[in-house]
C-alpha cells in the first residue's frame, strides 16, 4: 500500500542504512509504513538476537503501539536506506476519520501482519532445528489457496536463505538440514524452488516434537 499522494508528506520520515528505528522493549508511540527500502525485526531470545521478519515497501510494522499500550516486542533496524510514513496516536485518529478506505486497508494490514509474526515467533519457539526447517515449509503451506494447501506434494518458490531467514538459523546450519530433508527424500531442491514431497508427514513430524517439550 503506498501513500503517494501530498496530504501524506507531513508523516514522511527518513532512517539511513544500520539505523535503529526502535528497540525491543522500550515505550512505543508510533507506528511506521514502508515507501522505500528494507527492515529488519529481531528479537532477542535467551542470550541471541533472533531475526524475526524482513520486511519490504507497502508493508508496516510497530502497529501494536497503537492497537496496544505496552513495550515494543521487537526491534525494527533499516537494512537499507528507508522512506517510511510515521503514525501516532493522534496523526491516526485523523487519518481514519477522514479516510474510512485507508482505515479498512490498513485494519486488513494490522490483521495479517499479527498473526504472520505469531506463525512465526511460534517457529522460533521449537528447539528442535530441523522441526523448526520444516515447520517453516508448514507455514508456507497454510499461505496457500485452499485446494492446494490439502495436496500432498507442493511447491514453494524459496530459496535456502529464505528457509534459513524464517527459521533463526544460520545458512550453514539451514543448508545441513536441507540436505538431510533431501537424504530422507521429503523435499527436492531445485534452482529456485524447493519441493515438498509429503506435506501431511512434515505436518505430523512437528505435531510430534511440539508434544515433546
């Protein structure tokens, strides 16, 4: 969703490479739209950093400073140079009242943008790495249209450093696991896709190693 328009320069804000938007933890009043560049949300978990999401123009993030009165629950640093617009409290009671169509847009965006970081922070949870690989496959699986969701064999146009992004892990330690998938012949790789030969099986491996803990 990109605001283009003149009315929206006033919450146009600007944060360098490396810059710290916000951090984990501390008050939040504001929550920000992506017009340009990348950020990244981490998390720390135990004594490690965790990166959560990266997230691209037309998406939001810090939305629960808004929606709720308490510390932010992850940091947001920008990748790149990023142009954002800036929301408070205030700024967005007005933007709703004038604009019922942005407000119906963006209550659609705070709605999936809450449960994508659920699904995900519910992947970081599993100490098992490669239930955590695979469980990644399982959240891609529930992205898609209901008719092929059910399938038993689906295809996912990812790449091992996407896999290893979702999952908290390491590219090495992504790309080991991936091949022992490949050994155990539940996925295939390809250039630019990987191949999932039995989603009910991957769904049942990490039913059972959520049992476990």
């Amino acid at each position: 969703m990109n605001f283009n328009t003149a009315a929206f320069e006033r919450f146009a804000v600007t944060f360098q490479k490396e810059d710290i938007i916000f951090c984990e933890y501390e008050p939040g009043d504001a929550f920000y739209l992506i017009q340009e560049g990348r950020v990244r949300i981490s998390k720390i978990m135990g004594d490690i950093e965790k990166t959560i999401d990266v997230l691209y123009p037309g998406e939001i993030f810090g939305e629960m400073a808004i929606l709720e009165e308490a510390p932010r629950s992850a940091s947001a640093i920008a990748l790149d140079k990023v142009k954002a617009l800036e929301f408070n409290r205030e700024n967005f009671t007005i933007l709703l009242q004038g604009n019922p169509q942005i407000a119906m847009k963006l209550l659609k965006l705070f709605t999936k943008r809450i449960y994508d970081q659920r699904r995900r922070f519910q992947i970081l949870t599993l100490e098992d790495t490669q239930a955590r690989i695979v469980d990644v496959f399982l959240m891609l699986s529930e992205q898609l249209p209901p008719d092929q969701a059910e399938r038993n064999q689906q295809v996912f146009e990812v790449s091992v450093d996407d896999v290893a992004h979702w999952a908290g892990l390491s590219i090495e330690k992504t790309s080991d696991i991936i091949n022992q998938l490949i050994t155990q012949r539940r996925i295939e790789v390809s250039t630019g896709k990987i191949i999932v030969k039995n989603i009910h099986d991957l769904r049942r491996f990490v039913q059972s190693r959520r049992k476990d803990r």
